[in-house]
C-alpha cells in the first residue's frame, strides 16, 4: 500500500513538473513571437489615396 502511494506521488510530481516546464517554455515562444511581430511587423495600412493611375498598354 505505500509503495503503491510513493509510486503514485512520484508519477504526479514527474506529471506537474513536465507540465509547468511545458507552460514556461511555450509562454515564452509566444512572448518571443509577439517581440518578433512588434520588431519586424509593417503597419498594414496601404494608403491608395492620390498616386497616378495606371496605364493600359495593349
């Protein structure tokens, strides 16, 4: 009966443990990700206002 409690324990300790490594390393990705997107990303507005028209060439 202990042995079967410690074998449990230890399983849940190795389970939480992966768990939280798992949610560090992917909050960091996505902080990564979004440091990434601010850095390199473009302002996704395309003013098509003024300009000159273009030309058809047949």
């Amino acid at each position: 009966m202990v042995r079967t409690k410690l074998i449990l324990t230890i399983v849940v300790t190795i389970i939480s443990f992966g768990a939280t490594g798992l949610w560090f390393v992917l909050s960091e990705k996505q902080e990564a990700q979004e440091r990434r997107e601010k850095f390199f990303g473009s302002t996704k507005e395309y003013p098509t206002s003024g300009g000159e028209k273009m030309k058809i060439e047949w």
